[in-house]
C-alpha cells in the first residue's frame, strides 16, 4: 500500500506496475528518492549527462496547492542550462514594486529596478506546481532525446540498507513490495524525510513559536502587481504581520501571521478565513478560496549532506523560513551542484571524495541561507520587549529618514552563495571584479550573440576574454570546452568587461560544469588548466 | 577610525540636561522608544563597524 498524504494539481507520472516486479533484483547507478523541485532537477541534470537515474515518489504528480512562489535568477539560470526556464518565465509574474505598511501608514516604497545585462529577471512569481510541471515537462523531451531518466510514480521508499558498495531501498507500490539496489542514493524527500529518519540522523535548529496561515485567493481585482507587506496590519484579527502578493492565473498569495497558540482547526474554517481575507481586501471584494494552509516554521539542517552513499539534497538536509524564498531556490542550487560530482564519479573520471565537497559547500550555503532567514524572522517577530522596541523604532524612522529603510526586513531575496574558500578552488590571480572571484556563480552578460550563460552548457569551461586560449581539450578524460571573447567583437554594452574584467586588460576564467568560477588568471597556460581542473574535481595532491 | 571614550562633548552639563529634557513627560514606553530611534540615527551617523563593535563592547561591559 501507499498512502496518499495530498491531493495532485498535475498527474505527471501516473502508477504502472515495475516490470522487473517479482523478477531479480535490479541494479542502478543512482535512484532519486522524491520527485519534489529538487528531485526533478538533478534527474534532468543528471539524465542529460548521459547517467541513467530513477526517480521514486510516492504520489503520481505534483502536490496541489502553492508552497513556494518566488524563483530567484539563479534558479532560472539553472532551469535555462537544463532547458526548463523559458516556461517558467512566460508564466510568471514578474514584479519591482514593493510597499511595507506598518499599521495604516505606509513606510516606504522601494523598486528593485534589475540590472540591466541579464537574460532571466531578477525574480519570478509562480505557483510551485508549475515549477515542478515545467520540469517535469521537460524530463519528457529529454527522455524522447534519449536521456537515460525514468520517474515511477507511487512508488514509495520503505525502508534502506546499506553496503559497502550499494544501497538496497524497499519500495512500496500498490502491487505489493519490491527491492531495488542503487549505486548511488539522491534524498529528496523533503523536510520529514522518511530516509533520514530510517537512517536515525539528526536534524537540529530553530523552530519558530508562530503560525502563518496561506491563503490563495483568485480574484479579478485591479490590486497592482507589488508586494505589499504589513508590520501590524491595521484590518481585523490579522495578527502581527501579512503580505499581499501576486501570482499568475489572478492567484493572489496572502499570508497572516498568527502567533503560536492557535486552534489550527478553527483557523482553516473558510468561513473564518474568508473574514480575515475580507478585512484585508475591504468589503465586497469578490474572490475565491483556492488554498489554505497554516505553517509553521524552523531553520534546521543536517550537520553534512553526505553519508556514505546516500546524498541529501533540498529539504531534506536543510529547511529554512520562507521569507526570502530559499527554500526551493537553495534546493536548486543543491541540485546543480551535486550533479556533475556524481556525473564524474559514476563515470569514474573522479574520486568519490569529490562528493564530501557537496556537502562542505552546500553546508555553507545552507548557513547563509538560515542565517538570513532567522535575521528576517527575529525581525518579523520580535522575540523581547527590547527587540520589539527597536523593530518599531525602525520601522518609525524609516518613514522620515532613508537610513532606516535598508534596515527593514520582511524576507531578503534569495541570492546565490559563493564558494569562498573551499578546497576545489584554483587559484585567483587575476585580481578581477569581487562580483566574480573564485568560487562565485557567473554573472550573466550579454553578447553579440545571445548570453554569455547560454554558452556555459555544463560542461568544464575555459572562457578567455581578450587572451589566447591554452589549448586544452580534456584532462584526465574529463572534457574542457571553451568559449573565447574579444571585447571589440562580442561586448555590445560593456558588461563582459565591467563583470569580469574590471581594470585589467585580459582575462582566463576556468568555470565548473555548473557555472561557478574555480579559477581565474590573468592569461594562463595547459598546465595550469590541467593542475585547476584536477584540483576542482577532487584530485589535488 | 577608532572608538573615542576621552570626554568629546562641550558643555557636558548642557547636553545632559537636554538628554533628559527629551525625556520629559513621557511614559517608560515612549521614553523606550525614543532611546531606540536615537540609537539607530547615531549608529547610523558613525557607521564605521568596527567602532560600533568597540562601543556595544564597552557598553556592554559595566
Ligand atoms: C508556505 C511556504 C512558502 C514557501 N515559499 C517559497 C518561495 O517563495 N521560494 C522558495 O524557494 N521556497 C519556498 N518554500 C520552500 C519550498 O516549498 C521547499 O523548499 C521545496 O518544496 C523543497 O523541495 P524538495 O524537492 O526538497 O522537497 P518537497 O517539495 O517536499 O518534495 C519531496 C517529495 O518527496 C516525496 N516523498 C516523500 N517521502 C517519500 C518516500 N518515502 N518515497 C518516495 N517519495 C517520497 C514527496 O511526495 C514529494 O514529492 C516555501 C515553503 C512553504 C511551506
């Protein structure tokens, strides 16, 4: 049997009985267990290498109802290598303005005007079924383009043990049981991973004394695409903050904050919903309930991401508040960095220590990411009188005074981490811009033709801008592409000098198959690629 | 830059009648609150971080 613990928006893979059922036992390099964001983009990372994945999850598609609703750039730009953004992007709603009230009054305005020079926006808002859809969707071409990917649907993990050299999952399915043995495990099974449970580790952080009750509305009304956000909302019973913001399909997402000693119950009664929603749209606004839900939430993770052969990736190793939407955007992040260690270690062209710095790096970036929501979250709820006194003060002055208002925090957008420091870092001797040291993800620019990202497909990648190219095709049979610029001929505006020149004249970034930059020099030669690429997939001495 | 813990201030009596002149009248409440807007406008007005540091340190220290 398999439970279902929630209803499906898309029925993306629906149950077939496992051919192999009652036969012996089958072998495969990596199973995925889960098909959440996370889930499905390291399967199309991992399938469009060429490595054969199997994604097991226990529903037949994607949860109904929104859970995440804004996607950062660098999720895009992830998406877009794996060829999923573009539906993303024409779906979503894309916003710059944003108001926060406190009480009645507004505080201030701001507009995240982008940079100009990138080819994904800054962020979008859309509904994580779509996410999730879009991925999916495009799983389906990759397959029909041959890639190795295959996703059973209900088929849910029971039980793991593990060997020196595989691991053995029990699956239930409504067929009855089976066993399956994987090379390699992917957790993706969110935030109560059952696999992190079954393997008795721990999860440990901050659990957040309050309720926030999610209402997704549907309504027509002429309420301007902005994010709107209230410190102590002045309409009825809206607790101690709430947040206005628009989705596609006229999906309005609202939230309430409501303290911690709540009867969820009742709250989630329509009816007592729908007079919260009331109060805060004005009488006779004319809207449907699509959604509800009361969260709370924490910042948790796992001490490593790593163990043995099971990998864990998304929720299931790290698990943060929402404000800042870094949930899923980080989870992505995991996702692009765990696939092509994987993909070089199952194809024996690195050491399987290559996959302790997934965790080492990922566990930094999921510190980044928890400390920034737990700074929003002590801002949203002040935990003592002192710190209330100052959140209001904050608040108070940021209406006169322009000081205040960077100090105001209702979420701060989800940026990517960079990998300052870390043990597959080559060296920086270019003395270049900060934005794109070692160890940051590439800033986007555009070129003559196209972006600079789109010619960065996953794959090792020596770009020299203004400087001869060493010439490199593979080391250790790893494969080296390159992309060679002048900035006379491929720099339109400016940006590729003023991204990753700065004042030098010429520049030779070696950059990772998921677009992080690992080392960069003024001009460079073989060996010094060859000695970089081995130090960053985990062969340095 | 660092933190100047020598007396800076002309006229020391002066500025401390109008410290608590601002004061006057107000419930603990409001007097709460002004402190916490002076400190973020004079914290603001330094600014330097490793002088703001030194003087939570030392005025932490009592
Ligand atoms: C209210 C709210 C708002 C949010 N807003 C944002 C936002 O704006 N931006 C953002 O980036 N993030 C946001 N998040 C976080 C985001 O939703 C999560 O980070 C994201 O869903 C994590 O993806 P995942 O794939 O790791 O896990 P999940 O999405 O939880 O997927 C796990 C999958 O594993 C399956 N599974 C579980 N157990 C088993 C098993 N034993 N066998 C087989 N399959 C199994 C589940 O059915 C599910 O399909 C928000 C979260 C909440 C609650």
């Amino acid at each position: 049997m398999v439970d279902v613990r929630y209803d499906i928006a898309f029925r993306l893979y629906p149950y077939e009985r496992v051919q192999t059922q009652g036969a012996a036992r089958q072998r495969v390099p990596v199973v995925i267990v889960g098909g959440g964001p996370i889930g499905m983009a390291a399967a199309l990372d991992l399938g469009r290498k060429g490595t054969p994945v199997l994604v097991l999850d226990d529903h037949e598609g994607v949860g109904q109802g929104s859970r995440a609703i804004c996607f950062a750039k660098r999720t895009l730009e992830i998406a877009d290598r794996l060829g999923a953004a573009r539906a993303m992007v024409d779906k979503g709603v894309v916003w710059n303005v944003g108001k926060v009230f406190h009480g009645a009054d507004q505080v201030f305005e701001f507009n995240l005007q982008p940079e100009p020079g990138h080819e994904m926006p800054a962020f979008i808002n859309l509904q994580q079924p779509y996410f999730e859809k879009f991925l999916v969707d495009e799983i389906r071409v990759a397959q029909k383009e041959g890639a190795p990917i295959d996703i059973r649907g209900r088929n849910a993990v029971t039980g793991i043990t593990r060997h020196a050299d595989h691991v053995v999952l029990d699956v239930g399915t409504p067929d009855g049981p089976y066993q399956i043995a994987a090379d390699w495990v992917i957790a993706c099974d969110g935030a109560r991973s059952p696999i992190r449970d079954m393997m008795g580790l721990s999860f440990d952080g901050r659990v957040f004394e309050d309720n926030f009750l999610i209402a997704d509305v549907k309504m027509t009304a002429e309420f301007p695409t902005e994010r709107w956000f209230w410190f102590e909302p002045p309409f009825k019973n809206s607790g101690q903050s709430a947040l206005l913001h628009k989705q596609p399909d006229d999906i309005w997402r609202i939230d309430f904050q409501l303290g911690w000693d709540i009867d969820r119950k009742a709250e989630l009664d329509p009816a007592r919903v729908r007079e919260r929603v009331d109060a805060m749209l004005g009488a006779g606004a004319d809207y449907e309930l699509e959604w509800t839900s009361i969260y709370t939430f924490q910042c948790r993770r796992m001490k490593k991401f790593r163990h043995g052969r099971v990998l864990f990736a998304g929720d299931s190793a790290h698990q943060v508040s929402p404000f800042g939407a870094r949930g899923a955007n980080s989870g992505v992040q995991d996702a692009d960095n765990l696939a092509w260690k994987l993909d070089l270690v199952i194809k024996g062209l690195a050491p399987d220590t290559l996959l302790d710095s997934y965790s080492a790096e990922r566990v930094h970036g999921a510190d980044e990411n928890i400390l920034n929501s737990t700074r929003a979250t002590d801002f949203l709820t002040p935990k003592s009188e002192t710190s209330m006194t100052f959140r209001n003060a904050v608040l108070d002055l940021a209406r006169r005074h322009a000081f205040a208002r960077p100090m105001v925090n209702s979420g701060r957008l989800s940026v990517p981490c960079v990998y300052d420091g870390m043990p597959l870092n080559g060296p920086d001797a270019l003395g270049g811009p900060a934005a794109t040291r070692v160890g940051a993800p590439c800033l986007d620019a555009p070129l003559d033709r196209g972006f600079l990202l789109n010619r960065l497909t996953g794959h090792f990648t020596v770009l020299s801008i203004n400087a001869s190219a060493p010439d490199i095709a593979e080391v250790d049979g790893v494969p080296v592409a390159h992309v060679t610029l002048t900035t006379d001929r491929n720099d339109p505006t400016g940006a590729l000098a003023q991204r990753y020149l700065g004042t030098q004249p010429q520049a030779v970034y070696l950059i990772r198959p998921d677009q992080h930059v690992t080392a960069r020099w003024p001009g460079c030669d073989t060996r010094a690629v060859t000695e970089a690429v081995r130090q960053a997939i985990g062969k340095a001495a | 830059m660092t933190l100047n813990l020598s007396p800076n201030i002309a006229d020391p009596d002066g500025f401390y009648d109008e410290l608590l002149a601002a004061h006057e009248g107000l419930d603990k409440a409001a007097s709460d609150a002004l402190n916490a807007r002076l400190i973020l406008i004079l914290c603001n007005h330094i600014g330097d971080r490793e002088v703001l540091r030194d003087a939570l340190a030392a005025a932490s220290k009592t």
